[in-house]
C-alpha cells in the first residue's frame, strides 16, 4: 500500500470553506485502487493535510496529474498560502479496529 500526502499552509479566512469543500465529491475516489483517504485541518494555525491511500504504487502515480489538476483549481481560488508539498510513502503499518 502506498500513501500520498498533500501539506499546504491555507489562507487563515479560507480554512473553514476549505474544510466544507473537502467533504464534497472527489473524482479521484473512483480511480483504481483508491483505498481511502483523510484530510485533516488545523484550524488555529491553517494548516491542512490529505492523506490519500492507493493500493500500488503504480495506482497512486496513475492519478498524479489529476492529483496536481485538482491542487492548481485550489491554488487558483486563492485557498493556499503556500505552494502545496507531495511526498509519496510506502504504508509499512495501518492498524484497523478490532
């Protein structure tokens, strides 16, 4: 399993709506191999984070330019106070509930 995570410094006054949109339609969802993701948002200090998990690493670079696609509309709508960070890990650990 594979993860890519996404960390960006948001524009303070867009956290909120940024928070709202992550919960809308991904397209991104419905690619092969998708297994889940997370998006997680500090809210005081404006950070946020997407954790999205791909089961191979050719899956998760198969979505790569509709990953970036997706981060330069955002980019556009003035969300971003900084230039978003892919990095790309090999999952070696997921616990589940028992």
């Amino acid at each position: 399993m594979y993860a890519r995570v996404t960390t960006v410094q948001l524009n303070l006054d867009t956290v909120n709506a940024t928070a709202n949109a992550a919960q809308g339609d991904n397209p991104i969802t419905r690619e092969a191999g998708f297994m889940g993701n997370m998006t997680l948002i500090d809210r005081q200090g404006g950070t946020g984070m997407v954790v999205g998990l791909w089961d191979t690493l050719e899956h998760l670079e198969a979505t790569d330019a509709m990953h970036r696609a997706g981060l330069d509309r955002m980019a556009r709508g003035g969300i971003f106070a900084s230039s978003p960070q892919v990095t790309t890990f090999e999952v070696v650990q997921k616990a589940d509930p028992h």
